[in-house]
C-alpha cells in the first residue's frame, strides 16, 4: 500500500507582507482583535514594517478594501477584523452573511489566503468573550491561520516548481 502524503503549514517560514483590514464599526471590541492578531504575527517572525492596516467604517465595507489591498499591495495573506453584533433588526444578516461569502470568494478569486477574524454575535458580552477575554482572541486566531496559509501556500509553490518539500 502507497503511503498518503500529507502536506500542511507550519509557524516557521511565515514572514511575508500581511495587510489587516479593519471594520471600525464596535471598534472597543475590534481593537482587541488587531492587537492580538499585530502581537501574534509579530511573535511568530513577521516583521513590523511587513504589516499593513487599513480601516475601513465597518464589515460591510470590508471585502472593497480586501479586493483592492489584494489587487494593489499583493500580500501574502489578508486578515479581516470586525464585528457585527445582532440588533433588532435583519441587518445583521445582510452584513454579516454578505461579508463572509466576499471574503470567501476574494481569497479563491486572487489565491491569497483571507483569514476571516469578522465577529458574528448576538450580543456585546459575546464580542467582548471572543475579543480577548474567556473565548480567546478572535484576532490571534485569524492571525494564525494566516500564517499557516501562506506557510501551506508555500509548500505548493515548492512542490510546483519541481523542488522538495
């Protein structure tokens, strides 16, 4: 029987460009999640001056700022932060459903990992949990998923190029 190679990504070769794309909007919630996701890149090797953050005035806008960053800045991994808290209304639906499916189809569109750091809640207390308190930080999270992406994207493009992994 063949043996079932196994590629993934790993914490080491991970310093690149990375643009953090920011919804304002709750941002006593969303700046949290930028620390953590600065801090975790930072502590993994990436250097200050290779991390980019743009503002945007909340999630809804951000897919527009993550199509140009990728379109213009070429990163090696975009990391999206916001959060959109449940109100009385269905706008929570439309933002936080529409987000999420630009996001997913941004990263397959341009082939850049996109990790998805958006807060969907249903109330502040649960931003405030996922935001660096009993949940974690949401933003480390998204950090370090982008860094095993672009380390697992790199695996490909060795694998590619003829060379060994």
């Amino acid at each position: 029987m063949q043996p079932i190679s196994q590629v993934e990504g790993s914490f080491v070769d991970v310093d690149g460009r990375y643009v953090i794309v920011v919804g304002r909007f709750n941002h006593h919630v969303v700046d949290s999640l930028v620390e953590g996701a600065v801090d975790s890149l930072v502590r993994h090797g990436v250097d200050e001056e290779h991390i980019d953050i743009v503002h945007t005035p909340g999630a809804w806008e951000l897919p527009l700022a993550i199509q140009r960053a990728l379109r213009v800045a070429r990163p090696d991994a975009v990391i999206a932060l916001g959060a959109v808290i449940r109100g009385g209304t269905p706008h929570f639906e439309y933002v936080a459903g529409e987000c999420n499916s630009a996001l997913s189809r941004l990263q397959l569109e341009f082939e850049t990992p996109v990790a998805n750091g958006v807060l969907t809640v249903n109330s502040i207390e649960q931003a405030i949990e996922r935001a660096g308190t009993k949940a974690g930080n949401k933003g480390t999270e998204a950090a370090m998923a982008a860094m095993e992406m672009v380390s697992l994207m790199r695996c490909f493009d060795t694998s590619s190029d003829g060379g060994e992994q």
